[in-house]
C-alpha cells in the first residue's frame, strides 16, 4: 500500500476509485466501503484510494478548545487500511486554512484534477467541506459534470442500530465493550508503554503492567475491571485490567491502566505492548479492607480465565 502526504506526491489517474473520510475506528460501515473501493478499482483496472486526515478536524475548527478521543490512531488506520487490500492513501494535513476550503474547490484541487477519479464511494449520510457545506447530491452533479460516477452505500447497522463512529464511541466510553467489538468487527484496544507504578499488585500477589499509551488522544474505557489479552514481545497473553484510580488506597492522583497478564513472569518495564479488550466484568470498588481486595481479584481472575477460554477472536 501506497502512502501520500502531499499532492504532489500524488500521480494522477483518471481511474482511480476514491472514498473521503476520518474512518475513526475503520468499523463495519467503514469496512464495507473500503470493500466497494477495492472491488470496484478492480473491476475497471485502477486504483483504490483513501484520502483522510490528520489530525481530527474537530480539534482543528474548534481551535483546541474540544478534545477529540480517538477511536484509532493513524498507525491503526492505516494498518486496517492495507488488511483489507487497499491500493494507495492519501493522509492531508489539516489545518484551519484547509478547513475553509469550499467543497467544489477541494473536489476540483485534490480529487478531479489532482489524483484523478473514476468513481466516489460514501455513506448515505457523508458531509465535508467548509462548515460541512457539501453532500452526496452536490457530489452527483460534480460527478455529471466531470465525468465520474458516485456510489453511495444505504445505512449500515447492527441490532437495529446504525453503526457510526460516534456509537462505537459510546459504547467504549459506557465500558460497553461488547457492543463496540461487534461493531467495529474487531476487539478494541490500544498500545502502551510499560511503566513503573507503585509495586503494589506485587505485594498484593497480582503484579501488573502499567501502561502509558502511546497515544494520549485514543480513548479509553469506562473505569472498571476487563478480561482482555495482551500482546508482549510477539506473544498473546490472557489478563484481567483495571483503569481507575485505586479507591482502596486512594493515592493515586491520576487514572491507572494496569494488567495482571495471566502466566506470565518477565521484567517488560519499557516495553511496548498491544492490549485488545475483550469485556468490561465489574466496576471500581472501594474495599473496607486490602483481604476483602484480594478475594475480589481471585474472584476476578477466575471470572476473566473462564471468559477469555470460552472468547472467539474477532477477525480483523
């Protein structure tokens, strides 16, 4: 898979078969547009495009003051992007300059006469440009006009609810992983450093890793207890996570991330590790006492090997 930058890294081709998106989470709904792109670029011997940006542009418009969490990071995108075959990806900057560029100009800079276009592909629902001026209508006629054709996907929906990135979103940050999984088509997660903590869960019987990620922007679940699996140095492992605050102890100033890895005796402190969340089993508690935490972890634990054995891997 190709990857541009700029527009003059781009060469041109008329037949290219180009979506426009974030693709936050590259979900279901995404993934089923990224499938027509590549079929169709095949099916007329041309290229298959994604043209995205960087950063949010929800960060941008609102000049910093409304932080964006992220359901991916770029590296994700762009990893999700090439397993499902895509040819070429074109990352813009974008700044609040661009942000103010009309619909119609971008169309005719970046899309009609810069990389060249056979056909769009989009959700029934994609907006863009300036003040989200433009639509999939205005992109028919453009497409009338210069001579490409828009393909434009019905709504894409699970259970009854319409899959977006806003909903997987939701259900993260509620500590609904199951919901999420299913909607994006994959077990959510998130890569970190491991990190120096207290040393308590050592002292407690259950050492962890605790983990700063990598990206501060990618959201995190709800506080709570999770049964996940964890990759270290290549290898999958099974675990149980909190993210909290500690209440027992109540010194710790900001939220933890940390994770009892299941069979498992290495010194990993800097080490990169990749986390998948497989489901949320319990909230934080404050315990009367630390015996009453440690039941509970055992309790925990047994709880999360039980769910982890019986787990089916989502595929990516």
């Amino acid at each position: 898979m190709i990857i541009y930058r700029s527009l003059k890294e781009v060469q041109y081709d008329k037949r290219s078969v180009i979506s426009i998106g974030m693709f936050d989470g590259v979900h279901q709904a995404h993934r089923t547009i990224l499938s027509r792109v590549v079929d169709r670029a095949k099916a007329i011997g041309g290229r298959s495009v994604i043209v995205t940006f960087d950063p949010h542009p929800r960060e941008v418009v609102t000049q910093g003051k409304q932080s964006v969490d992220i359901l991916s990071t770029l590296d994700e995108k762009l990893q999700r992007f090439e397993i499902n075959g895509v040819d070429a990806v074109f990352i813009i900057p974008f700044t609040f300059e661009f942000s103010r560029l009309s619909f119609k100009d971008f169309y005719a800079t970046y899309i009609i006469n810069g990389i060249g276009v056979a056909e769009v592909v989009e959700g029934f629902d994609h907006q863009f440009g300036r003040d989200r001026e433009g639509n999939m209508n205005q992109v028919v006629e453009l497409g009338r006009q210069h001579d490409f054709s828009v393909d434009t996907l019905a709504m894409i929906g699970s259970e009854g609810a319409v899959i977006s990135s806003s909903a997987v979103r939701d259900a993260v940050i509620s500590g609904n992983i199951l919901q999420a999984n299913v909607m994006l088509g994959y077990e959510y997660g998130f890569t970190g450093t491991v990190v120096r903590g207290f040393g308590r869960g050592k002292q407690l019987g259950y050492p962890t890793a605790n983990i700063r990620l990598l990206d501060p922007k990618k959201l995190v679940p709800q506080v709570g207890i999770y049964a996940v699996r964890i990759m270290v140095r290549g290898t999958w492992y099974g675990g149980m996570m909190s993210i909290g605050h500690n209440p027992t102890f109540g010194d710790a100033q900001e939220r933890t991330i940390e994770v009892n890895i299941f069979d498992f005796d290495m010194d990993i402190y800097d080490d990169t590790v990749t986390v998948r969340c497989l489901q949320r089993t319990r909230s934080e508690k404050k315990f009367a006492s630390v015996d009453d935490l440690i039941a509970e972890m055992g309790n925990d634990k047994r709880m999360i090997r039980t769910i982890i054995e019986q787990h089916t891997q989502l595929s990516s």
